[in-house]
C-alpha cells in the first residue's frame, strides 16, 4: 500500500493553506485536518504522522486551525465517559 501524506502535513507552513482569519471556520478547518489525518493513518497505518503533525504544530505560532485541530484529537482520544457536564 502507497503511503501518502495529507498536502497540510507536507511543511509548517502548509498548514496556512486555507486559513481564513475567521476564528470559527478556521477552527473548523482543523478540526477537519484532524479527521482527515485519523482516517489516513486507519487506512495507512502510517502511525508516525500522528508524530509528524505535532512536530508541525510545534513550529507555528497557534491560531485557529491549530486549536480546531488540536480540540478534534482531544475529543477523539478522551473517555467519554470521564466528560463531566
């Protein structure tokens, strides 16, 4: 199986790509970059690019798609049923 690379996940600055200055719709754009890279790496196996992204995040300064895509991976790793409210 070929292992590709989401183009967002190519460079730091790749992750501009898109990037609205709208907080919500670039929250929303992380959070789909989140989903996107979690059904690449089920599909892949490709594990490592978990590692890659944050690697990635590491070296821009955070804004709205980097929160969205950080908060997408939170929810998918927390126990639901240790969510309180």
């Amino acid at each position: 199986m070929q292992l590709v690379i989401p183009d967002f996940l190519i460079s730091a600055d790749a992750w501009n790509a898109g990037l609205t200055g709208d907080w919500a719709k670039d929250n929303a754009i992380g959070r789909q970059r989140a989903d996107a890279l979690q059904a690449n790496i089920r599909m892949t196996g490709n594990y490592p690019l978990l590692s890659h992204a944050i690697t990635l995040l590491r070296e821009r300064p955070r804004d709205g798609i980097e929160i969205g895509f950080l908060q997408r991976l939170s929810e998918m790793i927390a126990p639901t049923h240790l969510i309180i409210g």
